[in-house]
C-alpha cells in the first residue's frame, strides 16, 4: 500500500528504523525582528508564515543603545549606553507597537510585540531560544547611507543569525538591487 501525501512514515505504515527521518509538525512560533521605518514586507511575510503553520507571531525590536550585563553568574542587569535611552526604547516600542497593530489587527493571527536589548543577532537568537521558535524572519538592510554605517558597525543580522544558531532562518528581500543587462547592440 503506498504512503499517503504528506504523512508521516509512522501514519502511513511504513518502517521507521533508527535515524529515519519522520516529519513532525511545526508548532513553535515565527520570530520576527522588527525595526522602524521597515517596510512592513517583513512583518507581512512572517505573519503569512504563522498564519500558514496556524502559530504566533512574536515580532522583536532590539535597542542597540542598551544591554545586558551579566556581573553575577544569577543576575542579568540592564544597562544604558546614556542619558534618555530607555525612554527613547520605550517610545519607539509604543510607535512600533502601533505600526505593527495598523499591519497586523485584521489579519486574525496572534502576535505579539517584545522590546529586546543588545545585539539583534544575538538577542533574537536568545528570544528564539526561549520560545522554542520554528523559525525566524528578518529583513536585509535597505540601501540608506544610515543602514551602511549600522551594517559596517554591527555587521549583518541574518548572516549572524544562520551561522549562529540552529534555527531556519527567512530573510525579506526590502531593497533588492536590479541587474544592469547590457545593451544588445543591433
């Protein structure tokens, strides 16, 4: 009797030995990094994604102006690279908050919002850690001159995050460059 269309080896009745791939369901939710100005592609193809796996959406917002210290083995402590930077933080969530919720209020999936601190890489990594995340959705850098000397200092958040964690990861092309075809001459 053959398999069934996208069942499983074990459901379909077929042997499972030791090693054998058996596909499971994916239940963890989408992570999505979020940042202001973004073009709201981002957060539409990760809700389409959760949507799609019936899963929530978790977008995240990492302040680069604060981290996490960790002075004792037990005790992870904010800190501020300045005056003002937490009320900033907590201000761009509020506005990010509302973007996202004009994006996303009728699209009838669950979401919710984090504000994260430190390296976006690294911080998104932790969050999607901790949520036991199926996958994670970033966008690439659009071309302003701000987003080069951002990439220049902390360097590329998706190519951080597939070489440093085990998770897929998506990435929303935002500003894709076109090819120049040269001319045919007649």
């Amino acid at each position: 009797m053959a398999a069934l269309m996208n069942e499983p080896a074990k459901k379909a009745g077929l042997p499972s030995g030791e090693g054998e791939f058996v596909p499971q369901r994916i239940a963890g939710p989408v992570v999505a990094g979020v940042v202001p100005g973004q073009p709201p592609a981002v957060v539409q193809h990760a809700a389409r994604l959760a949507y799609s796996l019936n899963v929530k959406l978790i977008c995240a917002y990492v302040d680069i102006t604060s981290y996490l210290s960790n002075e004792r083995d037990d005790q992870d402590l904010l800190q501020s690279a300045g005056a003002g930077t937490v009320d900033d933080a907590e201000q761009t969530s509020a506005r990010l908050r509302e973007h996202l919720q004009g994006v996303l209020g009728k699209a009838g999936i669950r979401w919710s919002l984090l504000t994260l601190v430190g390296e976006p890489a690294r911080a998104l990594a932790r969050l999607a850690d901790s949520a036991d995340a199926s996958v994670i959705v970033v966008g690439t850098r659009e071309g302003r001159v701000g987003a080069r000397l951002e990439q220049l200092l902390l360097g590329s958040v998706a190519v951080h995050l597939t070489h440093r964690q085990t998770r897929p990861v998506v990435v929303v092309p935002l500003a894709p460059q076109r090819r120049h075809r040269p001319k045919e001459e007649a």
